[in-house]
C-alpha cells in the first residue's frame, strides 16, 4: 500500500496586547480566506434560568455592532462576494466568513467590531428571540427526531445543570432573557483574552498580523474569566430515560458513554474514535454487519464521539454515542443485547486482521478531506487551539491516530459495559 | 492607537489559477473529465448515469437499484466490498433522482486507481442477491416512512403534483408499495438496460495528473460496455397556477410554504438576470425576503428562494418555515415581495450586492474540489464545463437594472407560482382563504 501523505501546514502564532491570540494559515493557492473568531464560552456555561442563552447571544452579536448598523453585517460580507455563519458549540461560539481574498481587511474589521461592542437593543433581542423560537420550532418541535438525540440524552448521562441542560434553551428561559443579561454575559465572556482569531488561505503574514493589529489592539483588555470544572464521576449503574417524539413514525435508542478527558487523555479518546469507526462505519463495521444486515433489527445505527460528532470539539466530560432508529417498539431488548454482544466480542477477541488498518486509513482520509475548503481549515485551527491549546495539533492527528495500538481497542470496547451507560429511548407518537 | 471606524474597502482582486484538466470521450461512449487541484491528497468522484423513465414502476426500482448497487459485486460480497473502499481511504454511496443514477466518491488520492477497479467490478457484476436485496427494500420501505413524516417532505410532493401533474417529474421519491412489490429480477433488468457508459459522465478531481488519471480510468473501466436503452420521456409541462392548496397536518407548531414556478436555463440568454432577481428577492441572506420575514418580522429561521435545473427544464422554488399563527401575515409578506419585484426596479446597490455575491459565491462554491466536482458534474449533464464558470462572471457583469426588471418582471410574478401549505388546517385555513382562493 503507498503511505497515506501527512498534511503539512504553514502555522503562525501572534498575541496581542490585549490577550487576543491568532493563527494564521496562509495557503495562496486559491484566491480565498476563511476568518474565525472562537469565544471560549459555551452552553455549558450558561447561567441556571438562562437556558439556550449562548445560542441566543450568538444571534445578537450579528445585530449591529460599534460602527454598524443593524443588517450592515450580513451586507458587507454579501456584497464582498463572501458567505458568513456563526455556531453554538457546548464549549465555545465560534463566528466566521468565507471571503474573496481582497475583502480581508473588511472581513477583520467587522469581527473587531462586534468583539468592541455588539449593538445590543431591545428590539434586536425580541426580534432574535422569534427567530431563535423558529429555529428551535424547525430542527425540534415540528420535526421528527428533532433535537434527538443531543437535547435529551445529556440529562441522562449527566448531573450536573451544566452538562445536563437543553442547550437550545426553554421558551420561558429564552423569553425572560434581558438586555442587561446580554450586556453581563458580553462583558464576562467576550473579552479578546478570552477568544482565538484564525485567517487561513490567501494571504501574507506580516501584512495580515499589521492589519490585525490595527483592527484589533484597541480593543481594552479585560480579564479572562475563570473556566470551572465541569467534569463529573462517571456513571456506576446503567439510567435509563424515554422521550415522546409526537412526529415520529418508528423508535429510535440513544446509547451514551463516556469517554477518556479529550484534552488530558488523547490517547484513550482516540481509542474510543476508532472503535466507533470499527463498530458503525460502512457496510463492513460490526454493528451495520449484525444489526443491520443480519439480526434484521434495526433500519440504521451509527457510533460516534463528542456531543454533535466532532470528538475534538469539546473538553471534558463528553460523550460515545449510539443511535439506532428500529422498526419494532418490541425490540429495543434484543437491539441492546446484539449490540453488547458485538461489543464484548471485541473487547474479549480484539479486532479481526486488517480491521484496524482499514478503519484508520479511512479516518484519516475523512480528517484529511475536511481540511480541503479553507473556511473550514481556518475554523479547525482555531478549535485546537482553543480547545486543546494547539493548532498544530491537526498535523500530528494522523500520526498519533498510527500510533494506536490494536489491543487499544478491544480496552476501550470494555469500558462499554452496560453499568457504565445512559440508555435514552424514543416513543414513536407518530402515524405510520 | 486608535483603531479605524470606517468598513475599509476592497483591495484589488487576485485572479485564480488556471486549473490544469483533461477531458476524453472513451470508447464506449463513456466521458471522462478529470481536474487537477492541488491541495489535500484526496481525490473526488462523480458518476453520472442518464436514468430518466416515464414508466410508473421505474421509481421504485431506481431507488432500489440504488440501496443495492454496493451490496455484493464480483467476488465480493457485501462487507468484503465496504472493508476493500475502506482501505483505500475512500467512500461511495448512490443516490437517484428523476434525472440520474449517481455515483458519488472520495478517495486518498495515491489510491485512486484501486477504487476505479472496484468501480468497475460494481457496474458489470452487481450481484443483487436475494437478501441483501430483502435486507434494503425493507430499510427503504422504512426510509420512506420516515421522510413522509417530515412537514416538509409532504409539502414538495404536494407541489411536485401540483406542478407537474402526470409527468414522472411529479414523483421524486416512490410509493412504498410499490417498492415493497419490486424484485431482484427487475432491478436486474433496469441495470443491465440503464446502467452503461454511453452518455454517462465520470468527473474526477483532486491532486491528480489529468491526463494520467483519463488513461487509467479508461483502462480500469473498459469492461463497463454497451448502449443504454433511451426511452421516451414527454415534454415538461408549463405548470398552470391553481388555488393555494392546503395540507393539512394537525398540531403542527410551524407550516411549511412550497413555491414554484418554471425559469430558464442556463444557457438562456435571461439567466444571468434572473439569477440576480432571484437573489435579490429570497436567493440570499441580504434579500429583501429574508430581512422582511426573518430580520424585521421574526417569521421564520430563514426563507429560501433557488433556481433548480433538470435535464427537462428549470424551475424556481421557495420555501420557507413559519410559525403556525403567522402563516397569514407570512404569506402576505411573500406576496408583497413577490409583487414588488416583478412590478419595480431594483436599485443599483441592490444590484451591485448580488452580482458580487454571484461572483463570489461561484469562486467559493469552486474553491474545494467536492464543490468543483458536484458543479463539473451538474454543468456536464447540460455539455457545459469549466468554460461556463469561467465566463460566468463576465455575463453577470453585463447585467442591468433593466435586465433584471425585464426577468423579474416575467418570472417573479406571485401570479405565475404554484403553492402549498402544510400545517395546522384549523389554525391557518382562514388566515390564508383572505389572501386569495384556497383548496383543503
């Protein structure tokens, strides 16, 4: 087999005056830059009575800012021929454009804007809370298996109000929400010391960090917050939970496990990514193989780790889940005991010859993959620094994931043991 | 140090670069279109197969066809198969639509040619054996109940009917009786008359050689022969408006609008223009759409407005979610947009945001090679290429205030659109009925 080539990347790192750290990733072969700002607060950290808070503000901070006008945002990336976004994680809010490389300056101009001072009014918070309501109403409320598992597999798994809560939020939390709240939650968590700005793509180095600075350095220091800890024991006897779904035609099961500290413990979740690559990837994993095309019992079931799939995406605690949808409400029984069984299989037998191998090469082939639009790139390198405290971290992922090895896997198959987990079932309410 | 307070402007733009590219019709009629981008080592794949039938039964077949096609090949069965594309790094998977089979992949790309062998072994020797195929007619069975769920799926169908009546592009996804009906001897059959080179379309992008990887995918595929079987499809109907129809799906929080009208292609000398009405009116974030319902009113998450091309023609579609006790002021907003585009001009910094947001946007939508290969692959159902995204920008450079009236004018008329809601009936019947003509 040729070898599998390994990312090189162009990593730069710069600090302001302010506390505000920054990546750059100049790659010039297209005429493209992605720009990200990650704010190191998340839902996690949302006050009690203030559930889906983070998401909330996220949506403010699109709302006008110092020099703009309400809509102006949205306008100026548009018209610069560039898209935008901005997204809620458990442990970070990250907000981004995609820009032709002659909008860079434009594009650092308006994330200095709003990390100065979002224009935060009445009237843009009640707007955004009906948008906010739609968007719950969209991916929740009104659909099937909305918000399944992620809304309602944490309170199972977790204790504590951080782990544990809707992240989308209460109508009534959203709706008791205040500019004053709005105004707090800015001045704790948006500080520049408590952020990571990434450029990546076409750009020049000392040209970019010039213009970052100019941007940005005058923006006041402030302290950055201190982050608690959220970790919890794990689980000692198996919870379990269920969840009418009104819309749903056929149940579905949520298995929740937890899994190594992603950040203190790499090695060990990274075991835990593979084998939910061994036990769900493709037509040849050992869960598609007996529940899917043997046993007849489930109509897909997939594994993954981290909250929404992204195993690096947060710290500790966090999460290997697996979701199963089943055309028999009888059944949930025999899908758990097939699914302990091949479980155990690997835990007692390891992995068969060339399992891992394949496994692995297509993992990395998916990590290489992602990095190809530079959006995304920019976004990646601003994660690991973030989260894991280095961007370069992204270049060393192919070569820690070879040096898992085999007996790895069937260790980490063992720590699945049925004490060990949160089992969340979906009623189906829906007609058939 | 004080930090500018002014949105600085747009320094000169830097040209892309060419993209080096090599394009062959092989022998057995089979196109070959490989890009080189270099980048991730990663090569993608787009195969495209003609797969239009007016056959009531093709459907379901086609959809079986395609849930089968990866379980067993050659002397492979179905894990031997998933654990051989593993191990080049590489992923396929198989969709149908009313227009094409396709064959979508990515592979590392020092292994591409590994995958084009097991490419080759699935078209010529796809086993369909009888369990697998009982295995996936029973998950597609369940696949399909679980999309009828959804608010949204119910709403296109709807439209789908409304639009194009007894034309098979009235159906996209099939009945699931008629799946639960369809043997392996008749997804057989549909394979060995539809599934072979001559008209289809291989697009190949990545850090690769083009003219290397056109020889090796004509050699790797060259026992993939024959000529397809072409049947005759009838002409797409010009959707005629009717009364807003109302679905009605009980407790529903939100409603779900569908709209459609037919538009142009992009070979039409009014596409351009009409591309730039669109935008303006729904087709973005910054449109007038999207900030009246969303940004102003609170409506909705998000309205969107889109051009579709199919093989037949090209349509313009909206759709939009809305809160269930807005659904008339919602509607009445949409109308009123509709009808102030189609009846004023635009103005020239409406203009000039969309036609830079084209342009860009087709430069960003590019820029990665899955988004290069997807529009290489969409572009080549048409005979167009590369060449079209080139002069792109050039011809929506021209465009005018006049122009867009012009198709906005004639296309974005709220008279002109075909419409469904699916929602709370007892809740949004009336609301609606005062808008215009309603049928439950």
């Amino acid at each position: 087999m040729p070898k599998i080539p390994a990312p090189s990347f162009e990593i730069v790192h710069h600090t302001l005056d302010n506390g505000l750290r920054v990546v750059l990733a100049p790659d010039r072969t297209a005429p493209v830059i992605g720009v990200a700002v990650l704010y190191d607060v998340g839902m996690r950290s949302e006050p009690e009575g203030r559930t889906g808070f983070a998401h909330l503000f996220e949506h403010l901070m699109f709302q006008g800012s110092a020099h703009l006008e309400k809509l102006e945002h949205f306008r100026y990336v548009q018209s610069s021929g560039g898209t935008f976004n901005g997204s809620t994680h458990v442990d970070y809010t990250n907000y981004f454009e995609s820009l032709p490389s002659n909008a860079l300056e434009r594009g650092l101009f308006l994330e200095a804007d709003r990390m100065r001072s979002p224009r935060i009014t009445a009237e843009n918070l009640a707007n955004q809370l009906d948008v906010v309501k739609n968007e719950i109403r969209v991916n929740v409320m009104n659909r099937p298996y909305g918000g399944f598992p992620w809304i309602y597999l944490p309170p199972v798994l977790f204790d504590s109000f951080a782990n544990s809560h809707n992240g989308y939020g209460g109508f009534e939390d959203l709706e008791s929400a205040t500019v004053e709240d709005a105004a707090d939650f800015f001045a704790r968590y948006y500080a520049p010391a408590n952020a990571v700005l990434s450029v990546g793509g076409d750009l020049d180095v000392d040209e970019t960090i010039a213009l970052i600075e100019r941007h940005f350095a005058a923006i006041a220091n402030r302290p950055k917050p201190e982050r608690p800890d959220f970790g919890e024991p794990p689980l000692t006897s198996e919870r379990r939970a269920d969840h009418e779904d009104p819309h749903a035609p056929i149940p579905a099961v949520a298995l929740g496990y937890r899994v190594p500290d992603p950040v203190n413990d790499l090695d060990g979740l990274l075991a835990h990514v593979l084998l939910a690559e061994v036990l769900t990837d493709g037509d040849a994993s050992r869960l598609q193989r007996r529940l899917v095309q043997r046993d007849h019992l489930v109509t897909d079931i997939s594994a993954y780790c981290g909250e929404f799939g992204d195993p690096f995406d947060e710290r500790d605690p966090s999460a290997m889940t697996i979701t199963a949808h089943y055309p028999d409400a009888g059944s949930l029984d025999a899908v758990l005991r097939a699914t302990d069984d091949e479980i155990d299989r690997i835990a007692q037998d390891g992995l068969e010859r060339g399992e891992l191998e394949r496994v692995r090469t297509r993992l990395l082939s998916v990590l290489l993959r992602e990095l190809d639009p530079v959006i995304s790139r920019t976004l990646e390198f601003a994660k690991f620094e973030l989260v894991h405290g280095r961007a370069e971290m992204i270049a060393e992922l192919p070569g820690l994931l070879t040096e898992v090895s085999e007996d790895a896997i069937p260790a980490a198959a063992a720590l699945l043991r049925p004490d060990r987990r949160a089992v969340l079932e979906l009623v189906a309410g829906g007609n058939r | 140090m004080s930090a500018p307070t002014t949105v600085p402007a747009l320094t000169a733009p830097r040209r892309a670069r060419k993209l080096g590219t090599a394009e062959r019709t092989v022998g057995t009629g089979l196109k070959v279109i490989a890009i080189r981008k270099p980048g991730v080592p990663i090569a993608e794949l787009r195969l495209r197969i003609p797969f239009q039938s007016a056959a009531a039964t093709f459907p379901a077949k086609a959809a079986l066809l395609s849930s089968v096609l990866l379980t067993g090949a050659g002397s492979y069965d179905r894990a031997g198969l998933a654990a051989a594309i593993q191990a080049f790094g590489a992923d396929l998977s198989v969709s149908v639509d009313a227009d094409r089979l396709a064959i979508t992949g990515n592979v590392l790309a020092n292994r591409l040619r590994g995958l084009l062998d097991l490419l080759a072994v699935v078209l010529t020797e796809a086993g369909y054996a009888a369990d697998e195929f009982a295995t996936e007619r029973d998950r597609e069975v369940e696949r399909l109940t679980i999309a009828r769920s959804r608010s949204g799926t119910i709403a296109s169908e709807a439209l789908a009917e409304r639009m194009w009546g007894a034309h098979p592009y009235a159906h996209d996804l099939p009945q699931a009786d008629a799946v639960a009906a369809t043997t392996p001897a008749q997804v057989r059959t549909v394979h060995r008359d539809r599934v072979r080179p001559d008209g289809a379309v291989l697009v190949i992008v990545g850090d690769i050689s083009p003219a290397r990887v056109v020889d090796q995918t004509e050699q790797a595929l060259a026992a993939w022969t024959g000529d397809a079987a072409k049947p005759r499809i009838p002409k797409l109907p010009v959707p005629q408006p009717l009364p807003l129809l109302v679905v009605d799906r009980p407790d529903s929080v939100q409603s779900s609008v569908r709209m459609g009208t037919d538009a142009v292609t992009r070979t039409d000398p009014r596409y351009p223009a009409l591309q730039l009405a669109n935008l303006v009116f729904g087709g973005y974030f910054s449109s007038r759409w999207t900030e009246n319902i969303r940004e102003d009113k609170g409506y909705t998450y998000g309205p969107h407005s889109r051009i579709d091309h199919h093989v037949l023609g090209s349509t313009l579609m909206l759709d939009v979610e809305v809160a269930t006790e807005v659904t008339g002021p919602a509607m009445l907003e949409t109308f009123y947009e509709l009808g102030r585009i189609a009846s004023l001009p635009v103005t020239p910094t409406e203009l000039e945001s969309v036609r830079q947001y084209a342009i860009g946007s087709l430069a960003l939508s590019t820029s990665t090679n899955a988004g290069l290969a997807s529009t290489i692959a969409a572009l080549a159902a048409f005979d167009l290429g590369l060449d079209w995204i080139r002069e792109h920008p050039a011809r929506l450079a021209r465009v005018t205030i006049d122009d867009v009236a012009e198709a906005a004018h004639e296309f974005l008329a709220p008279s002109r659109f075909s419409s469904v809601v699916v929602g709370d009936a007892k809740q949004i019947a009336d609301p609606l009925s005062v808008l215009g003509p309603i049928e439950q």
